[in-house]
C-alpha cells in the first residue's frame, strides 16, 4: 500500500530520544528515513551497548529506519555528507549547541549548495535567547519549563520524557508544515524547536496562572481559593470533581464538572438530597463547598473493590479511570485492541514489543516496515544508491576512520 509520505527522505543526524521521535514518525507513514551515526555509534546506543540485549529497546524510536555510519568532523566525512544531503528532503539534529556549525554543516551553509533543505534543529533552549548555547536533556527541558514544579516533583526525578518526546512530536509536525510550504514556495527553511518552549506550551497551570492574574480576587472570592487551588495547586486533594479516590485495590481518577454528572454522583453514592442543596448548585458553589460533600464520596469509593467502582461509574456514564501501573499498562486489553501493544521483526531478537502507530488513518495509515537498525547496517545500500560507493570504497573509508 502506498503511504502518504512515500518519496519524501530524511536524514536523520539526532540522538538520544526528541530527534528519533520526529523521525520515526515521519518513517511510520513512508518516508525512507536514513540514521547517520558516527562510526563508535550515537549516545543511546553506547549507552545500552554494557548489557547484552538491551539495544533491542531502540526499535521503540529507530523502527523502520535505515542506518549508515559517517564521522562528519573527518574533512573525508563531511566531503560525503555535502554529496549525501543533496539527495534528501529534510535533515533532523539534536546535537549539542553549535554541533553542526563547528563541522561547517550549518543550515546558513546547506542552504547554499540545497535550498530545498528543510533543516530541522531540536534542542533544549533554542537557537536564539541567553540560553541558547546550553546543552540540556529532558530533564532540564521539564524543570525549567515549570511542568517538574506543577507535577508536585520538583525534588525528584521524573519517569516519563515528554520532553524530549513531544518535543519529537512538534518538530514532526513542523516538518510537515515546511514541506507543505516548499510546495507553495520552492524554498526549505530552517526549523527551531525548543523543548523549553513545547514544554512551557503545555503547562497549562503555568498559562492560566498568567492569564486570569487580573482576575485573579475575583476569582479567590468566587471558589475560596485561587486558580491554583483550583486545579493544580497544592490542594489539589481537595477539588473532588477533577481528582484521584482510593478503592479497595487501587486508585480511580473521577471527573464531574456538569450538573448532570453530579446529580449522578449524588445518586449513587447514596447521597441524592445532595444534588437539590443549593450549595452545590453550580460548579463554582460545589468547588467553594467542597469540604462539605468531599467526604461522602471518599467514604463510598472506600468501601468498593476498584472493579465495582470502575462498573459503576462507567454504567453511568461519569468520566474515570483507574490509576494504571507500568505492568498494567503494558497489558491494557484496549490498547490491545487499539494495535498500541505492537511488534517488528528482528533479525537477530526475533519479534520486538515496540508501541503501535498512535494516528490512525482510514486511507494513509502507518506502517512498521522493521527493527532499528544495527549501527552502520545500511552503510552499502544508502552510499551505493545515492554516491555509487562500492564495497571496495566502503572499506577504503571505514580504514580511514570515515565511517
């Protein structure tokens, strides 16, 4: 089946985790993506190369990628690379700050000899501001964007990089809004994704508390409290429409902000008067009064095994979901059916758990055509194809500490 970004090539320079994010995307729905790695391989895989078998985790962000080796700090290497870019669409990096500038492979210098190029740069600050020379990684992107402080962690180490992978995520999605442009235009550009910025983009404490600060009085009188406490603050455990209750057996996230959706609560936690008390009448008076009613529902949740309470509110159709853990998740009979809980082919480990395609289209959909790809495993193919390399040449240059 055709895919919709059959003929599009990308190649792919980036590291670790947000740069490989953008890229399988973009090779899940066709497009030839080419992993240039230098010669000893990138970071993640060096990382994983101590224990034996680890590395079968990189068909998580690698799937359906090709992989060649190239050292573009060789003046040999970057020689080839100026030949080898020419023949692609769409360039991705996350290397460190000045990276590409200091081998003399900038986009201000890719442009002249190709300028279709879209050149897309992930990194921690961005290529302008006081602090775009930093190097960072996700965990750096997450405190210093706010979400760390709005998480309730900001003394603890996170588990989940949505820095790095939304920002992945964002950077595809420019790539796209560039290649739709350089079909109006001709012309590439350069892309600059921040992972700062798509962070700070989606902390939505930190934009509402921005937002309503004229408000801010009116607001503390309205709820008895802030925006803050509102949602996100520390009294979070106090908001009983929008929180987490304890079941026997687990935990349970619960929302009801409609009318309707309270006169249910009220009726099945044994409490129906309270959807008539004029101190609940709204959602602003059930969030001032919170304390009067919150306990009734803690008391109900208790004394229900989490499966009953699950039943329940689902046959009612009150929005929840239980508190998934890590195993749970990797088991989820929805995800299941959803094709998330996928597999590629390995040569070498067989068949690889590796998450599903999470767009699904009805006409274009995604495909994992394979595993990652061992480091340099495609070197023949791609420089055949594109530079007319042979295997005698490959090994001329693999000598010489070029690829």
């Amino acid at each position: 089946m055709k895919q919709i970004l059959d003929g599009v090539k990308v190649l792919d320079l980036s590291q670790f985790l947000s740069g490989p994010r953008c890229t399988e995307m973009l090779a899940d729905f066709g497009a030839e993506v080419v992993k240039l790695e230098p010669p000893l391989g990138e970071g993640m895989r060096w990382l994983m190369s101590p224990v034996p078998g680890l590395d079968r985790s990189m068909s998580n962000w690698h799937r359906s990628k090709k992989g060649i080796t190239l050292e573009i700090r060789n003046p040999k290497g970057r020689e080839l690379f100026l030949k080898l870019v020419k023949h692609f669409d769409v360039l991705v990096e996350n290397l460190a700050p000045g990276a590409m500038e200091k081998a003399g492979l900038s986009y201000a210098e890719l442009a002249k000899i190709h300028p279709r190029l879209i050149f897309c740069s992930i990194s921690g600050f961005g290529r302008t501001g006081p602090n775009s020379e930093r190097v960072a990684f996700d965990i750096i992107a997450q405190a210093t964007s706010g979400i760390l402080w709005s998480l309730g962690i900001p003394d603890r180490v996170h588990s989940v990089f949505i820095g790095d992978l939304v920002s992945g995520a964002y950077a595809a999605y420019a790539v796209l809004l560039a290649m739709l442009d350089r079909i109006r235009t001709g012309q590439g550009q350069l892309i600059d994704v921040s992972m700062q910025d798509v962070l700070y983009f989606h902390n939505y404490r930190a934009m509402q508390l921005r937002s309503v600060a004229e408000v801010e009085a009116t607001l503390h009188e309205a709820v008895g409290g802030t925006f803050d406490d509102f949602f996100s603050g520390d009294k979070k455990k106090s908001v009983p429409f929008w929180s987490i209750y304890q079941a026997q057996g687990g935990n349970i996230a619960v929302v009801f902000l409609t009318d309707a959706q309270w006169k249910k609560v009220c009726k099945i936690i044994g409490k129906p008067e309270l959807a008539d008390d004029p101190r609940f009448s709204n959602v602003i008076l059930r969030t001032k009064n919170r304390e009067d009613y919150r306990q009734y529902i803690i008391d109900w949740v208790s004394r229900h095994k989490l499966d009953q309470v699950e039943k329940i509110l689902v046959e009612n159709r009150i929005p929840c979901g239980r508190v998934a853990k890590t195993e749970e998740v990797n088991l989820d009979p929805h995800l299941k059916e959803r094709e998330m809980l996928s597999w590629c082919e390995d040569p070498v480990y067989g068949k690889v758990p590796t998450p599903g395609i999470p767009i699904k289209m009805s006409q274009t959909p995604g495909e994992i055509k394979r595993s990652a790809p061992r480091l340099g495993e495609h070197n023949l193919e791609v420089y055949g194809k594109y530079l007319g390399l042979t295997e005698k040449d490959l090994a001329e240059l693999k000598k010489e500490g070029v690829i």
